[in-house]
C-alpha cells in the first residue's frame, strides 16, 4: 500500500528539518521498518514551505498510525518547534488520495 500526506514547516526552518532528518534517531527508524513502512520519503516545497511525504506500508497502517508510541511522541515533541503541530505535538496532516499511479 501507498500512503501519502502534506505537513507544513514553519519559515526559516529548511535547514534545520533537513539536519534532524539526517540524523534520525535509529530507534525511530527501526519503528517504522518494524511497523511495514518502507521506502519513505519526504520532499520539500521550499517557497511554500509545505513538507510532502510518500511511503510504501507492509499491512494496512503506516507513520501516522503509531501516534501512541512513545518514541513517536518524543519526535513530535522534538519536532514541534519548527513544524505547524496540533495541541499533541503531532504535525498537522493532511492524508491525500491517490488519483493516479503508473507502474
């Protein structure tokens, strides 16, 4: 299955995203493999500032699913100072529909 979502960065914080991204944390990356997310990307409109991220799932739930986890939680929390985020911490998400494929 193929998920896809937007998420918004806050201005001035391109750089900053990137880096953390560069060092994700190997707990949160075996997560997510352990979870069936595969092959996950992120990809930035940097005048927008808007975050689009893509992922292939082994099952039925990706990335947005494991909200309850606490090493989720805690990269929310890590995360919410540069991101647009609800209350929770978690980023604000938009899932979108998959209109078209071509394999």
């Amino acid at each position: 299955m193929r998920q896809a979502f937007v998420m918004q960065l806050k201005k001035g914080f391109e750089e900053e995203y990137q880096k953390r991204h560069d060092a994700i944390w190997p707990e949160l990356k075996a997560l997510l493999s352990e979870s069936g997310v595969y092959d996950y990307s992120i990809f930035l409109d940097r005048e927008s500032g808007r975050l689009f991220a893509f992922q292939k799932v082994q099952g039925t739930s990706g990335s947005q699913d494991l909200g309850t986890n606490p090493i989720v939680q805690k990269w929310w929390a890590y995360m919410a100072d540069i991101m647009e985020t609800n209350p929770d911490n978690s980023p604000i998400s938009l899932p979108l529909e998959e209109v078209f494929h071509l394999e």
